[in-house]
C-alpha cells in the first residue's frame, strides 16, 4: 500500500507457494505486523481482523491532515491499515476485504468479498459487487449488484439459490439488482459509494 511500501510477500519455494494458494504471504523484512479485533487485541490464528503495521517504511502520517493522521495511528504508533485479513499458524496472511465494506447482520460480521465470488462462480454472472443496507429487523443485510453474461438472463431467486448453497443464511443478499455495468474508477475499481446511492438500477430486478 503507498502508505506502507511492500507488506507481504511469498517465499521463493515453489511448494511453500502452492501450499499456501490464496495467501498473500508473510510479512516483508523490517515490518511487525499484528491482527487485531475491535478493541484492539490480536485475535487468535485463522480468525479475522484489521491488519496493523509498524516499520521503517511505513508513514510517518499525512501531510497537512493531521486529524486524518491521529485516526490513522494508534496511540503507541500502530497504523491501521483498514485491511482485514487472516493469519495462520505459520505466519501466512490472507486478506479477507476492506473494513469500511464489512458489514454487521444480525449481529454478525459480513464481508462482500466472499459473497462477490461466490456470485461469480455462478455461469451466467459477469461481475459482482456486494454493499450492506439497513434493515429493520437485521440491523443490515446484504445487496448483490450483478451483471449478466453476454445473452443471460438472471433470476435473482436462482442466486439466493446458489448462494444460499455455498455460504451461511445470514450472508445470503437479500436482494439482487441487475445492471449493465458497474461504476468503477478509471483504475478499475468497483466505486461501492456509488453503489450505495442506488436502488435499483435502469433494467434491474429486485
């Protein structure tokens, strides 16, 4: 990340890479790394929270914004990258989403990523992105925007569907719209702030 140069890496061993596909490896040289929960504490190997930094390359802060420097930084210096990841036994780091897109449904967290490629492994989807919405009951659920592959047509039920068969209940979106595109920047990025401007998009179903 640029505030942060090169955080991790994989070995050179060819056998080490394949046994640890999905990873984005372990921490580079000089940087301390540590996953955390919400109040802070490192969380225990194989469970998810923010990934927080310490080195020589990482930023000193940001010019000029010194406010967006102290949300930035723990008191005894930490940066918080916003990242949340896994870490296992070994010291291997998988990165699970961003943690301004998770969301909390019924009292458990839900990050879009694992919901997005569950959606793109279904044949007739194209693209994906998933947001989280209020909810009365659920506090939020989720909303899937899709895209259809060039002559298919998309059934939001099959989705439930098909999601509901590879992830819990409570991560099932609640309702599918379909659009021709997604916003995106011009490096490609999906543009979720946009996404969560719309309620249903020119074409969609719900």
């Amino acid at each position: 990340m640029t505030e942060a140069g090169t955080v991790l890496g994989m070995p050179v061993e060819a056998d080490r890479i394949a046994g640890k596909a999905g990873s984005a490896g372990l921490a580079a040289p000089m940087i301390s790394l540590r996953i955390v929960d919400d109040e802070g504490g490192d969380v225990a190997a194989g469970e998810p929270g923010e990934i927080w930094l310490s080195g020589p390359s990482i930023t000193s802060g940001y010019w000029n914004r010194p406010e967006e420097t102290e949300r930035a930084f723990t008191a005894d210096g930490w940066f918080r990258t916003g990242d949340i990841a896994r870490q296992d036994d070994e010291g291997f780091v998988t990165l699970v989403d961003r943690r301004k897109d998770m969301f909390i449904s019924g009292g458990e967290n839900v990050y879009p990523v694992e919901i997005e490629m569950v959606l793109l492994d279904h044949p007739d989807i194209a693209e994906a992105a998933v947001i989280g919405v209020d909810d009365e009951r659920w506090g939020e659920v989720g909303r899937a925007f899709v895209v259809a592959k060039a002559g298919c047509v998309v059934d939001p039920a099959d989705l439930a569907s098909h999601c509901g068969a590879r992830i819990a209940r409570y991560k099932v979106p609640k309702a599918f719209l379909v659009t021709e595109a997604l916003p995106r920047t011009a490096s490609g990025k999906i543009q979720k702030h946009i996404l969560r401007t719309w309620t249903a998009p020119a074409g969609g179903q719900d």
